[in-house]
C-alpha cells in the first residue's frame, strides 16, 4: 500500500490559506487522486473534508555555482494537494509544540 500523504507544507501562504479559509496544503503522492486523498486525511486527523483540489508541480532545472565548476541537476516533479475542512474544523500539523 502506498503512503498517500508525504508531508504538510509549511510556508508563509499556505499558513495564510489555512487561517482565513480553512485549507490545508499537503505535498501527495503523485499517483493519489482526490478521492484517496480524502479519506487518508480524514483518517490521519480525525476532521471532515469538504473539498479537495490537486495541482501537480512540474520539475525544474537548478544550477549552482561553486569554486570549481557549474553544478546542474533538477528537482522532482510533486503534486499538491488543497485540502477544505468544514467550518469550524482545524489540523493540528505540528502535533503539540506549538502549545508549549
């Protein structure tokens, strides 16, 4: 079986989503559809989901410069995914230490 739900992401905007309109952002496996995606997370925190919408973030190419030479790789393709709770629900993503 595969893990649908890889991690949260943490960023500036997706703490402001999760604020003010009550969405999540999770980084998934690329092959979850909505459906499954659905019911991992109302598995994992025990809340109800409203809705869920996905986009899949293409790979890109990244150089670095160092002393001795242009390094050149690419970072992987992932899929996001938006996840709506119902009014009045919230994820507890960091667990206990914000509390402390």
């Amino acid at each position: 079986m595969k893990q649908i739900l890889i991690k949260p992401v943490v960023s500036e905007k997706s703490e402001r989503g999760s604020n003010k309109n009550n969405v999540y952002t999770f980084i998934v496996d690329k092959s979850a559809n909505k459906i499954e995606i659905k019911k991992a997370v109302e598995a994992m925190y025990a809340t109800n989901v409203v809705g869920v919408n996905t986009a899949v973030m293409p790979a890109k190419l990244k150089t670095r410069n160092t002393k001795t030479a242009i390094l050149k790789g690419r970072v992987s393709a992932y899929k996001k995914a938006f996840v709506t709770l119902a009014a009045g629900e919230e994820l507890d993503i960091y667990g206990s230490a914000e509390n402390e």
